[in-house]
C-alpha cells in the first residue's frame, strides 16, 4: 500500500513540474524577451489568448508606390526570371560619370592618343539571387530628358529614353560571370576587389577624346548637352540583380591610351578617368512583373488565402484585419504580439527573406496625402531618439518549422496599441505588413498626444529590391498569423 502512494505521489509530482514547465514554456516561446515582466498564465488572475486575425495579399503595383531612392542608396541592375513566388525582376540604372575638374582636360594630351580599351567600373556590393547564370549588362546612352543634379526618382518609372540600337559595350558583349564581382582585379594602376567591368567599343572613348575645354568639358551645363548619361540593364538570361555603390570614388569610366610624351623620346601609357562627381546624377528603376506567379494567383482578389506573400519595395505587402478587435472588453493587457512566421520554401536558399519586416496602420481620416501611420503607443517617434524599431518587433527571431526547417518569427509589440483599444483611447485600425527600405507616414509623439506627418524619411531596411518572403496567413493549417493576448481582468 504504502509502495503504491509513493508511486503516485512521484507521479502526481513529475506531472506538476511538468505543467509547470509547460506553461512557463509556453510563454517564453512567444515573448522571447521581458519574460520576467509577465505574470505566470493561471487561467485564474492572468488569462492568455489567440485572437484569429485575416490577411490579404496586395502589391504596390496596384496600389501606387511613392518610394524614391537617392544616389547614396544602393542600386541594383541585372533579371531575375524565374522566381517562382514572385515572378520576374528587371532592375536598371540611370546615372552620370563626368569631368571631375571642369576647365581642364581629362586626358593627358589630346593629339596623337592611340585608345586601348574603355571600361565601366561599377564599385560591386552583393548578389541577390541564382548567381551561377552569367548575364549580359548592356550600356546605352541616355537620349532625353536630361539628369538633374539632386533630383529623386520614383523607383517604379523608367524616367529616361535610349536608343536600343545603340549599345555602347565592346562587341561581341561579353556574358560576365557575377560570383567573380568580388575577386581581386590586377590591371594597369588599380589592384582591387569588388568591381563590375564591363568593356565599352573605342569608338565611344574616341568621342570623349575629342571634346575639350572649349565645349564638353568647359562646365557641367555645357556637357550634358553633348553626353546626358548612361543607362545600364541586363538582357537575356539570368536570375539574379547586384547591387551598385554608385557614389563610390572607385566607380568610374576608365580610358586607357597610348600617347607620345610630351618631351618626346617615347610613348607613354596612361589611363584618364570620368567619374561620379557631386554634380552626378542617378535613378534606379526597379520593374516588377508577377506573371505566372504563385503571388499573381492571390494578389488583389480581395480573398483571404493560407499564404501571405511580402517581397521588399517595390513589392508587395498584405492588409491584416483583426474583426475581433472592437468587441474585447476592457482589461489589463501584459503583452499583446502579432505573430509572424515563415513558410519555409526549397526556393528560400536563393532568395532569402528581408532583413525586416514593418507593419503599420492605413487611416482614411488623416489630412495629408499619405494615409498611413506608425502604430499608435507601440511605435511612437522620440524627439531624442527617433523609433524604436527593435521593441516594436521589426526584426526577425531564429525559429524552425515542424519539419525541422529553419525559419524566421516576426513578433510585433502591440501591447500598448491594444491597452488603448479596450479602454476606448483609440479606434480599431486594420494593419499594413511589408519591408520597405524607408518608412513614412503620421506619427504620434511619445508622452504627448501630439502627430507629426513630416518625419524625416526613415531607412528600416538597408536598400530596396532585395528579400521577399512567404508567411503563413490567418487561415494557414498550422503556421497562422494570430494576435496574442495576456491579460488579467479588472
């Protein structure tokens, strides 16, 4: 007898522990941080809950894209083809390589130059995707309109004209192999890494040679009219885009030449460079194209789908609506979070998710043109120190999947958002989940109820056009976006 009360005293034990260890797990699973901050789940004073929330794919395609880029963000040329979430990418650039000294000439002589090559050199940053496809960047002469020094250009619009009979490359045109980009060059006066070359015909360095100081290079006004700028895109195959530092000092038009010395006895050689000068201009035209697409089949159709699909700006995002929301009754919230999680995908190892994701609120009754705000009390804007992105859940938590894959979390601080909601402080708001490179928009001012519309633009994200990521919807079977509850009752 008394053998069998120990038996399951032990087992009523090891059963309490594990309860025990159970629900402390199960907490910290989804909070990850502040743990220590929450009461323990009781189900008698501190109540947890899942509220089912709704998603719906969109794409900035359809809805208008408002994102400039600057000649200080990177920029991205080359095609993607064949994603098979997303479709097909062609990024192309649009920029300036002038003259750094006006007034004077940019070669060594003028008379007697025997031209041995030209070359483009793009300063290289990354690659972003199938990078074992060689592709052919092709250059151009940009026709009309010309750049303009410190203007910003919409990434969505190819703002300038070229002839495409008119390629300026070195013929044939070489298909360059994108795993070398950041291998060790040695050529005449330059031993670097990371660099483009892309090879022009001589004909275009004979043009540059025969302007002077009396009109192409006498000021910058007059050398736009004989030479308004370069447009470099990739043709044929290929499924990867790179980035560029366009403004870097080792970005360049190189000109390499022969020419007799100037106190005879000889030839010297010699290579003369045009660069990206702060009169410099340049546009990144990102062109998206979902055709044949998974994301195609659910973007716009209004219908909520187990998979929600966000590809960084220019891309696409998804509109969360929680219908639950307005009926929760009024009560202490200890954290609310809206859960993100990946859907692992085979294609992921080529294209991997965005550094961050960001979420904010659409809101029809703002004034200024631009209807969306940071979320109210969750990511308020400090005069001192701007947002607190990393509170707010912006970047991802390392996880995995059922299946062992690895994954990445997204948990967004709603806590103080939510609090405000169930007293009746704030209205119900649908959300706007994306990555883009900055963000905009009505914030609300910490510790005041004050909003200001006219933050300056705020880079979340390191760049554009690179990241996208599949997430599970409100309906997925087992990996859901859902908003998370702790609360006590008052």
């Amino acid at each position: 007898m008394k053998k069998d009360t120990l038996i399951l005293s032990l087992i009523a034990i090891v059963s309490t522990v594990a309860i025990l260890f159970s629900a402390c797990r199960k907490i910290n699973d989804y909070t990850e941080v502040g743990g220590g901050l929450i009461p323990p789940i009781d189900n008698i004073n501190t109540f947890d809950t899942t509220i089912t929330v709704q998603t719906f794919n969109d794409s900035f395609q359809f809805s208008g894209d408002s994102l400039y880029t600057l000649k200080s963000d990177e920029q991205f040329v080359g095609l993607i083809n064949n994603d098979p979430l997303f479709g097909k990418t062609d990024a192309r650039m649009f920029f300036e390589l002038k003259n750094p000294y006006y007034g004077s000439y940019p070669l060594s002589r003028k008379d007697s130059v025997k031209i041995d090559s030209i070359v483009m050199v793009l300063t290289y940053v990354e690659r972003y995707g199938d990078s074992t496809i060689p592709q052919q960047f092709k250059v151009y002469e940009i026709t009309n309109p010309q750049m303009v020094a410190d203007s910003y250009y919409l990434v969505r619009r190819e703002h300038f004209l070229y002839n495409p009979a008119n390629v300026l490359n070195e013929q044939p045109v070489q298909a360059l192999d994108l795993r070398k980009f950041d291998d060790s060059v040695k050529v005449f006066r330059d031993t670097s890494a990371n660099q483009i070359r892309i090879r022009l015909d001589t004909n275009f360095a004979r043009r540059l040679v025969n302007y002077d100081t009396t009109n192409a290079y006498k000021n910058d006004t007059i050398f736009k009219t004989f030479f308004k700028g370069f447009a470099l895109r990739s043709e044929g195959a290929g499924n990867a885009v790179v980035g560029v530092n366009i403004g870097a000092t080792t970005t360049r038009l190189a000109i390499y030449y022969r020419a007799p010395k100037t106190a005879g006895g000889g030839i010297d050689t010699a290579v003369s460079y045009l660069y990206f000068t702060p009169n410099s201009s340049s546009a990144n035209y990102i062109k998206r194209d979902y055709s044949g697409s998974a994301f195609q089949t659910v973007a716009g159709t209004g219908v909520q789908t187990p998979v929600a699909y966000i590809q960084k700006s220019p891309g696409t995002y998804v509109t969360v609506k929680v219908p639950a929301l307005p009926t929760l009754s009024n009560r202490v919230v200890h954290r609310a979070e809206l859960i993100v999680e990946q859907l692992y995908d085979a294609s992921d190892a080529k294209f991997p998710a965005p550094d961050r994701l960001y979420l904010d609120a659409p809101d029809p009754t703002l004034t200024s043109s631009y209807k969306f705000r940071t979320i109210p009390y969750s990511l308020d804007i400090s005069t001192i120190s701007g947002f607190d992105f990393i509170n707010f859940g912006v970047n991802p938590i390392a996880s995995k999947d059922v299946n062992g894959n690895d994954i990445k979390v997204w948990k967004f601080n709603l806590s103080r958002y939510i609090q405000h909601v169930v007293n009746g402080t704030e209205p119900v708001y649908d959300f706007r989940l994306y990555a883009p490179m900055t963000i905009r928009g009505t914030a609300r001012y910490q510790g005041s109820t004050l909003e200001t519309s006219s933050f300056p633009a705020t880079y979340l994200n390191g760049n554009t056009t690179i990241g996208r990521v599949r997430v599970g919807g409100g309906n997925h079977p087992t990996q859901r976006m859902r908003l998370r509850i702790i609360y006590s009752k008052l």
